[in-house]
C-alpha cells in the first residue's frame, strides 16, 4: 500500500530537490540520499554518504520479502513506523570489555539468524559488535554519530565487504539511520524506475 504523502512533506522535498540535483542518481540511492538529507535537513550527507545501489536493491527486495529488522537502540525503532523492528538493548547488560549495546546486538543475532536489515544510528561499538558476528546481513545502515569510534567504525564497516550504507564523517544518528531504512521501506517495489515515489 502507497503512502499518503503529507503536502509539508512534498513541499520540504520540492525545496531540497531545488536545492540540490539528484536526478542523476538511481532510484534508490536517490531514496536515500533524499530521505537521510531531509531528516537532517543537511545537505552535506549528499557527499559523504556511501552506498550501492546493487546492494540497495538486494536489500529492499529482502526488505519487502519480511527480512527482519534489527535497530541498536530504542531512538531508532521510533522512527521506523512501517515495520515492527528488534531491539535488546532493554535485556542486555554490560561487562568486561563490552558495552550493553554490543551485548544486544549479540543478543538480537541469537533472536534474529542471518539475513536480517540492522540499522545503527548510535552505538559505534554496536556496529563494531555486529562486524564480529557472522550475521550475513541483507544490509548494515551503519550511521552512528560521535566523536569517539564513529567514523572508525563506520570505515571498519565499508572495508568488511558486507553490503551497506555509511558515511565517512563522525555525524550520524538515529533520525538519518532510520530515514535510511524508511527510504527503502517507503520505495514500492513495482516502481524502482520512479524516483518521485520515494517520497
């Protein structure tokens, strides 16, 4: 079923396209690009994200097949509001040398298996938890924020080989994470070759 597109929410993409040409991008990667500058209102996430849009396109097949989808924290989940999400952070507990929001991914991999959408947009060492498992992902959105391992983990991400999407600065977080997910969530699967529904 389509959206019904809120006509501040037009306007604010009319403005933003305006703005800034992203005609020349594919389908999905202009869904996410534009949904993530949107949730930001930042252009600049225009040159510094990094995706594929053969892994897009893979993800949002899975995506609209079912895959589950893992958030890291509770920030995340609240703003995808198409698709109920997974997040153990409230079970997890911390200890020696790891964070509770490296437990939970640890704990949403025992819950989930392989094949699973995980959306990061706070933790650092959540994301740098996910890279030690063996969770064969439809696709990591890995955007946490923060001065301290962001864009470490985000680079440690890129060089893994999984499919993804990233950026290279230290900003990030939960609102573009999620809009990076609801960009694929949003975009219907009969119509990858128009861009204008991905609003």
């Amino acid at each position: 079923m389509n959206r019904v597109v809120h006509p501040i929410e037009q306007e604010s993409f009319r403005r933003l396209r305006a703005r800034l040409d992203t005609s020349y991008l594919p389908p999905l990667s202009r869904a996410v690009v534009e949904r993530v500058i949107h949730s930001a209102a930042d252009l600049g996430y225009a040159d510094d994200l990094v995706l594929d849009e053969g892994e897009l396109a893979t993800a949002h097949a899975a995506l609209h097949a079912g895959a589950p989808v893992v958030v890291d924290v509770e920030m995340v989940a609240a703003g995808i509001t198409r698709r109920e999400t997974v997040c153990r952070l409230r079970d997890a507990v911390s200890g020696p040398g790891l964070t509770r929001s490296a437990h939970a991914m640890r704990l949403a991999y025992e819950q989930v298996g392989p094949g699973a959408l995980w959306v990061i947009g706070c933790a650092p060492t959540a994301l740098e938890e996910l890279l030690t498992l063996d969770a064969s992902p439809a696709l990591v959105v890995g955007l946490p924020v923060g001065f301290v391992g962001a864009a470490e983990s985000k680079a440690a991400l890129r060089g893994s080989g999984l499919p993804a999407v990233s950026n290279v600065s230290e900003k990030g977080g939960s609102a573009v994470a999620a809009a990076a997910l609801n960009a694929l969530l949003y975009h219907p699967v009969s119509a990858l070759s128009d861009s204008e529904e991905t609003l």
